[in-house]
C-alpha cells in the first residue's frame, strides 16, 4: 500500500492515541494479577493487539470490547498450546518472555521477519542468571525463543541498549520467589523504565534501585486487579508536532499530559530549541510551526522520534544532528540508515553516524521513499510530504496500524492531504 502527501497548511485540534507503551505494560500487570482489570481508553493497533494474543496464550481471559477487562492468571503462567506469535511487536516479545520464565513449562516465542533480527540475547542471559531457562532456537540471541522457569530470584547483570530488557525484568522478578539484584552495566531509554517503576508503584511493590542502574526487588510480591485510564501517545503526537513545525502550522493536540513519564514529551523541548512554540494546557498541547533552525539534539531516551526529527531537520536552517541514539539501528529497522537513505530519495542530504545521523536543512524535493514496512519511517516521509516542493509517496504504509491506526484519518481532519491507496 502507498501513502501519497502533498504541501499542506495545516489547523484545527485532534485526540491523540492512547499510548503503546502504557498499553502494553497495563496489559502484563492484568495478566500477572489476581482478579479482573480494566483497562480504560487503551490503544486498538497491530502491536497492541499482538500483546492481548501472547497475554491470552499465558492464561489470562481479555474481553476487547470498548474498555479492556482482563482476568490476571494470579503469577500462575500457563503453558501455551501453541507457538506464541508477536508478530512485530518488540515490545511484547520482550516483556512475555520475562512473563513466560514464572512458568514451569515451555513457551515458545516467535515473530515477524523484523522480530526474528531484533536480538534478545542479553535479556535471555539475565532470565537464566535468575533461574530461568532460555533458548535461542537458532544460537544468535533472536527469535524463536524457548523460555521456561521457575524465575528463582538471585543476582543478574545487564547491558541494556533497549530498555524493554530492564522492563521485562523488573515486572517479573516481584513475583520470583527470592529475592532479586539486577545490576545494570549499560541503559538506553531511561524514561521508559521510569513508566515501568510508575506502573510498579501503582501496585505497591517493593522495589529500590540507585539512579536506574542497581535494583533490588523484594520476592514473593503479588499484584492485584485495577481499573487505569491509558493516556495519549507522545511517540504518535511527535509525528503531528513535526508536521506542524514543518509547515508553520497551528495545531492544538488532546490528551497529552506533559506530567507522564513518557521519554518522548521532550520531543516538545527539541522544536522548541529550533524555533517552534508550544503551550502546554491541562491535557493538550499547541504547537505552531515558523522558521526553524538547525541543532544538536541528544535522542538517547527519545529513539522513537529519530525519524520524525530527521524530517524536522530536513526543513530547518543549517545543519541538525541527532546524537547518542545506536539503538535506533535495532528497532523495525536500522532507522539511522533508513532515514538517510529516505531523505536522499527525497532530494535531501544526510550523513550516518554510527550513533545518530546529520541532517542538512534547505528542504526537500519530494519523490518516491521506501517505507521498509516501519511504522515511524512510514509515517516521518509522509509527514515530509506536507512541506516538500512536490509530493511524496511512501510504500509499505500499511505498517502504520502497528501503533497509529487512524494517523492519516487525523492528519486529514487537520487540514493534511494524504492519499491511502
């Protein structure tokens, strides 16, 4: 499927989606839990729907209709009947294998062709240091994976280029039956272990930890059900924040709540350091555009925005350089290399660093990009449609109901052309 974009003045308001990433968590707490949970406003999208699927297939009853309710499997995880399929979701991958190691048969994991590239290997190492056993069917850290328990408890060490390995392993090791010390050598993302701990605060675990590198987690923990409204996306809202800056636009985004743990807020920060001007309200944001210039943007808990901020960068004056993000080349994609090679496509330039990519300003032509079935790459070229001298079509656009389902349904209603088809 191509998506097609062309210049555009944009204006009006819009709700943004429920988080992903709240979404996904809420999901693991309920299927943990003893009881029934709801799971209010919660994200409708490939990934998310991919989550209910691993959470069913460990035990846990959801209903979907409307509000999410979820009957948890009390720390009992049940032994799949079948191959557990992600799909191209990393985040439920990595936080259902944590999940699968309190159980005491085997569960095996699987996901798409992007999935079956995205290593787990250090967050496998961790689930055996405290217990566990997992397998790499193919040796090399990735899917398929085989994961069985009892989680013990015990003293783990853990590089973490992604955050999701932390993640899986705080929401899993309360419910270990010792005691747990996860030393964490290497941690990209923060902000996202910060929801995690949000998230464990909620239910009252017994957690410490020294600056986010040195935890200790009480064992023998339980969860109980609960009733969570999911709030709005800043991964999704980046996308329209760009667009606007990009076209000099004013636009007010709903739902966004600038107190939320959320590591892509400082998206907000960033185009305001390049000539943007936002105001934050109680529950929304405008945001409107003007003349941008270039700047050195630190992207190491925001790797999500990369794609999008490139585009920021692309229409801005001078040079802009997305620094201290590798694990950007570890997502759906190589997203330092795919952006590159979309902003070239375009009529633009940038160059790659191992860590980040240098975006030249002066804007870009328009054309024909590759997508690289990428939700955010997808979703970045088509918002550089809405500035370029020509328009831009984009293939593989199917792959923006992983997260954003109705992105170009919003875009449009704010005055945006873009053409599915």
């Amino acid at each position: 499927m191509n998506l097609t974009s062309s210049k555009s003045q944009l204006a009006g308001s819009a709700l943004m989606p429920p988080s992903k990433s709240h979404t996904i968590r809420a999901l693991a707490f309920a299927t943990l839990a003893q009881g029934r949970s709801e799971i209010l406003n919660p994200l409708d999208s490939a990934d998310t729907r991919a989550g209910v699927l691993a959470c069913r297939a460990l035990g846990a009853e959801i209903e979907t209709d409307g509000a999410w309710s979820v009957k948890g499997v009390g720390g009992n995880i049940r032994t799949a009947e079948n191959v557990i399929d992600v799909m191209n979701s990393g985040t439920t991958l990595y936080i259902t294998l944590g999940m699968a190691a309190l159980g005491e048969g085997w569960n095996l994991f699987t996901g798409d062709d992007q999935t079956r590239r995205r290593s787990a290997g250090p967050l496998l190492g961790a689930l055996e240091q405290l217990g566990a056993t997992a397998i790499s069917a193919r040796g090399n850290g990735c899917a398929p994976i085989m994961v069985r328990g009892p989680l013990r408890g015990g003293e783990a060490s853990i590089a973490c280029p992604t955050s999701q390995y932390l993640t899986s392993l705080l929401i899993s090791a309360p419910l270990a039956r010792q005691d747990s010390h996860i030393i964490v050598t290497q941690l990209n993302e923060a902000p996202y272990v910060q929801m995690t701990l949000d998230w464990l605060g909620l239910q009252d675990i017994s957690f410490s930890h020294s600056n986010l590198r040195d935890f200790t987690v009480r064992g023998g923990q339980r969860y109980r059900a609960f009733k969570e409204r999911i709030k709005a996306d800043f991964s999704s809202a980046t996308f329209f924040l760009v667009a606007a800056a990009i076209t000099g636009s004013e636009v007010t985004l709903r739902g966004l709540d600038m107190n939320d743990s959320q590591g892509d807020k400082a998206v907000v920060g960033m185009l305001e350091k390049m000539g943007a001007k936002a105001e934050a309200h109680p529950s929304e944001l405008r945001i409107r555009g003007g003349a941008l210039r270039g700047a050195d943007l630190d992207l190491n808990a925001t790797p999500d925005a990369l794609p999008a901020m490139a585009i920021a960068g692309c229409f801005a004056s001078g040079t802009t350089r997305l620094l201290n993000v590798p694990q950007a080349r570890i997502k759906e994609t190589d997203r330092i290399r795919s952006m590159r090679e979309a902003i070239e496509s375009l009529g633009g330039r940038a160059e790659e660093l191992p860590d980040g990519l240098v975006v030249h300003g002066g804007g870009l032509r328009g054309g024909n990009a590759r997508g690289y079935a990428d939700h955010r790459v997808v979703m970045a070229c088509a918002v550089a449609g809405l500035a370029s001298e020509q328009p831009v079509t984009v293939d593989t656009a199917e792959a923006v109901a992983i997260t954003f389902p109705n992105f170009v349904q919003l875009m449009n209603e704010c005055g945006g052309r873009m053409i599915c088809e």
